[in-house]
C-alpha cells in the first residue's frame, strides 16, 4: 500500500493495514508497562517489509501523552521501560557508540546532540583504568551534512574502524502523522536509520550492512508535515458531516482521494513545509535527558 502522509512510525504504518494483510509478513503485540503503552511490531519477511514500508526487523514504541509534563516520576517511568527493551536489543554488547544526530542549532533536530551531552562516557575512564567492570560507552554528534560537507556515513566508518563498537545506538528527531505522538513517542528499532528521513532530506543509511555492525535507533517524532494536518482537519470535518442526520453531507474518501483532495488544498510552498509544538525547547531538552538516562542505566560503577 502507498502511503501518502509523512510518517516515520512503524506503529502508524501498521494501523493502515487490515489484519489479514498482516497474517504472514507483519506481527503486532501490545502490553502496558509502568503505565507506558508498549507496541511490538516486528516484519517477518520481504513480503511484510514491502507492506509495512520498513525493513525487516523489529520495531518498538513507547508511548504516554504524560511525557508532555513535567513529571518526574513519568519520567522514571519512561527510562526504565526504554532500558529494558534496549537492554533486550543490546543483549551481551561491552563496547557501545552512541550517535546523536541532527542539527543542534534547530531544535526539533537537535534531539540526538542532546542526548549525547547528558551521557556519562566511559571509554577513556576505561582505558586509563579509572573505572572497571563496565560498558564502555563513547559518543559522537557528527552535524549534517550541510555543516560538514560529509556523509554521516563516512564519517562512522572511520570511527568504527578505530573504536571497533560491538553496537550503536543512534539517536534522532522523527516525524509523526498524528499530533497526539508528538513529543510523547519514542521509537526503537533494530535496522539502522537514514538520518533526515523525517524530514524528507534521505542520507546513506547507518545499518549492519553499511557499518558492519548492528545499529539500534531510537527515535522521537518533533515534527509533523503541514499535509498531515490538513488530512486530519478534513477527517474530523468529514466525520463530523456523516454524523448529521441531513445526508446531503454524507461523503466516503479512500486514501487515494483523500491525498488527491488534500494536495489541491495545499500550495506548492505548503506542501514541502514540516512544523513542531511552540514548546518544543522544553519538550526537546526533557525527552533527551530521558534518553540519556536509560542509556546511562547500562553504566556500573
């Protein structure tokens, strides 16, 4: 099925699918945890990568609309239920390089710099035998490439040929479909990432076969396409008509049509544009410290 909404969900990829679509290719579990809805997706084969749009892998989100607060005891919640599944991705990996990506001077972007600046790095603690008995975690914010002229592919395959990581875990801002996620999701996945996909600006992608080592990524949606938001407004209009008992308003769009409908009532200007919460500084900061802590879990000392 094509999409025609921006999105970088797997969660909201899956709900365009009916349920027999689903039966060989495509898996779904949900389950609450410390109040946190968990979503496992998980793409079987080619034929499930082809439907849900992603590689094959698995796919999990985290979600609380309380994430918006600020809430301390929400945010407890939310580091330990995304370490125990990264813990789950990450398995029996000593050697961890963590990557923030994105812009740090444009904040809906600047989510993975962020969570590099609040991690506790051990790598040069280790080799100087300050510290022992621990994962040995280092990091990097490499920019973009309008900042550096370089691949953020390139650029990890020269720290990777020194550092030698047994895993990456990299980090970066999404797009959402739904303004409900925004700012309240958090993604993890196990087949790498492409950073700017969010925002339509695709670079090489950062996986297994690219890097020569597993990338984990974790992600979390800052922006949302101003087409999502018509497409949203005219369902809610359309829902509201059907329920009137003057049919005359009665209207029926599948997803072609309303893509058709909702690309004539966007200008060309419009079209390309992407926007982000007025609170998105707060949001930013709160979720990356978030991050960083379940990933400052790994670290004994």
């Amino acid at each position: 099925m094509d999409r025609f909404i921006r999105t970088d969900l797997a969660v909201e990829l899956k709900e365009d699918l009916d349920k027999e679509e689903c039966l060989d290719g495509v898996s779904l579990s949900s389950y609450m945890e410390y109040g946190v809805v968990v979503s496992k997706i998980k793409v079987k084969n080619k034929a499930g990568a082809k439907l849900l749009g992603k590689p094959i892998g698995n796919y999990i989100t985290l979600e609380n609309k309380e994430l918006l607060q600020a809430d301390e005891s929400i945010h407890e919640q939310f580091v330990q239920v995304l370490y125990n599944n990264l813990e789950e991705m990450i398995k029996d990996a000593k050697n961890i390089l963590v990557v923030g990506l994105g812009n740090r001077d444009v904040t809906p972007d600047a989510l993975g710099p962020y969570v590099v600046d609040n991690l506790f790095i051990t790598r040069h603690l280790v080799q100087e035998k300050l510290i022992k008995d621990t994962k040995i975690l280092s990091a990097i914010s490499p920019g973009v490439m309008a900042q550096t002229g370089v691949e953020t592919l390139y650029i990890l395959k020269g720290i990777c040929k020194e550092v030698k990581p047994d895993v990456i875990i990299a980090v970066d801002a999404l797009a959402a479909r739904e303004p409900s996620r925004l700012n309240t999701t958090i993604q993890l996945c196990d087949t790498g990432i492409s950073p700017g996909s969010g925002v339509g600006n695709h670079r090489l992608s950062l996986n297994e076969e690219t890097l020569g080592v597993k990338v984990i990524a974790i992600g979390v949606p800052t922006v949302i396409s101003v087409t999502s938001i018509i497409s949203e407004a005219m369902e809610a209009m359309v829902n509201e008509l059907s329920t009137r008992k003057d049919k005359q308003y009665e209207m029926d769009f599948d997803e072609r049509e309303k893509y058709d409908l909702v690309s004539r009532l966007t200008s060309p200007e419009l079209a390309t544009m992407f926007v982000t919460p007025k609170n998105i500084d707060e949001s930013v900061k709160r979720i990356s410290y978030t991050i960083s802590e379940a990933i400052n879990s790994f670290i004994e000392l």
